[in-house]
C-alpha cells in the first residue's frame, strides 16, 4: 500500500476539486499512456486510527492520528480500462497540515508497457503480441524482436498477401511493399515498419557480431505494430459499429449509448 505513494500528489486539494460522482478528469491513462477524460464511476470511503494508542469505550479525545481513505475507480474514455485511486488524508495534531496523498494502481510506469487490447486480431496473433510485450518488459530484446518478426508475418498470412511477380522474392520487405500498395496500410506506416533493421531480410541471417535491438527500437516498433494492428483490424470495425449504432439512434436512446460513443 506504501510503494507508489509519490507518483502523484494532491496535497491540501481544495474541497471544491474534490471530484464528484460521474465527474470527468484529464489524466494520463495507465493503460493507453495518453492523456484522457477519465469518468470517476465508484467511490468508497473508510476511516481508519491508530488503534493501539485509540480506543473510543475509553476516551472522549480525539486519536492523535487517523487517515479517510477514498477509494475512486476511473474509467479511461479512450480505452474503457479502469483504475483504482487511493486518496489517502492523514490528520494529525494541525489540522491545517495534514496532507493528501493519492495513489494510483496499477501504477504507472513509463518504462513498461502495457499489452492493448485487440478484439478483432486473431488470438494466436494476440498471444504473440502480448509475449513481445512481455519480452519488452523482462528486457528480453531478442526474444521481443523475434515476436515482433513473427507478429509481422501472421498478419501478412491473415491478410493474404502473396507475392506472385515473377521478378520479386517472397520476403517480407515485398510483402510490406504489397500491403502499401493494396493501399491495406498508409506509405507512412509501410515505411517505419522498413526502417526496423530486425524486422528486414538481414535479419534472417545469423551473424555471430549482431547486437540485440536497443530498448528505444523496439518500444518504437511494438508501437509501430500497434497502429498497424488497429489500423488494419481495429478502426474499420470500430467506425462501422458507431455508424450501426448512429444509424438505429433515437434521440430517447441517449443514455443506452456506450460512453465512448457519446464522447
Ligand atoms: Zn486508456
């Protein structure tokens, strides 16, 4: 409970930013590392005293020591994940000093990456995207590339990209090349995935002087998967859910909108 208390402060936060039930905050998400509107959707409160030195059968003072604990989840507006905050207010012998400390879990680490959720990738895609994740996160770079690579290649399967010019070699360079021209993905997107050097035709060749990938490439390419995953899988869904949902709108129907929609 004591780990993370210094991630962020609201000391001494006036009573009215105290945030309300269904109330909205810009805060950075846990999850989608962006900052989002965040709806607060529960709260509980609990209080709690030195017990050992307090007992309220025996005495009319006041503890010299007790803490209100708020316990607020918020739901990120972007990627419906939740997270839990703590705000913990310790009172003391000066009322005017006691300070509030919030903390939030699952912390937030800016060097570790949280796997996204896909709900229109394969699942055997999904389980090698989430292991590149998890490589990333144990500093397993090589093991984290070689996912990344094998990701890259199950979504070329998925999309059935065959390279059927006589002239040009059935690897993977050509095969991005195709998807840019099927106009699958954007030049932009065809291009960063180019300029990994594991993710090239080099990299199927051993070499005893190779170097493992640095941290910062492949942060960079399992983001560059990312909008690639969602770009080619996730977006269209999306939009076309939102129209279905649009196109049966009433306007009595406003509160049975999905909140994502409403925003
Ligand atoms: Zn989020």
């Amino acid at each position: 409970m004591d780990a993370d208390r210094s991630i962020q402060s609201t000391e001494n936060m006036p009573e009215a930013t105290i945030p309300t039930l269904n109330s909205r905050q810009n805060m950075r998400c846990r999850t989608c590392k962006s900052i989002t509107q965040h709806e607060l959707v529960f709260i509980h409160t609990a209080s709690f005293t030195d017990e050992e030195e307090y007992d309220p059968q025996l005495s009319h003072d006041q503890p010299n020591y007790w803490e209100d604990r708020t316990y607020r989840l918020w739901i990120c507006m972007g990627c419906q994940d939740a997270h839990m905050e703590i705000a913990i207010q310790e009172h003391g012998p000066q009322p005017e000093q006691d300070p509030v400390f919030s903390t939030f879990y699952p912390p937030y680490e800016p060097g570790q990456k949280q796997a996204r959720r896909f709900s229109y990738l394969h699942e055997n895609l999904i389980e090698i995207y989430r292991e590149a994740v998890l490589c990333y996160n144990t500093g397993a770079r090589i093991s984290c590339a070689a996912c990344l690579r094998a990701l890259l290649e199950g979504i070329l399967i998925d999309q059935g990209v065959i390279i059927n010019e006589e002239r040009k070699k059935d690897d993977l360079f050509n095969k991005i090349e195709k998807l840019r021209t099927m106009k699958i993905i954007p030049t932009s997107t065809a291009t960063l995935l180019h300029s990994f050097r594991f993710m090239g035709n080099q990299a199927l060749h051993f070499k005893l002087e190779s170097m493992p990938p640095h941290e910062v490439e492949l942060s960079y390419a399992i983001e560059a998967m990312e909008q690639f995953i969602y770009h080619i899988y996730e977006a269209q869904k999306d939009l076309q859910k939102k129209l279905e949902i649009l196109a049966k709108f009433r306007p009595d129907d406003m509160d049975k909108l999905p909140p994502n929609v409403k925003s």
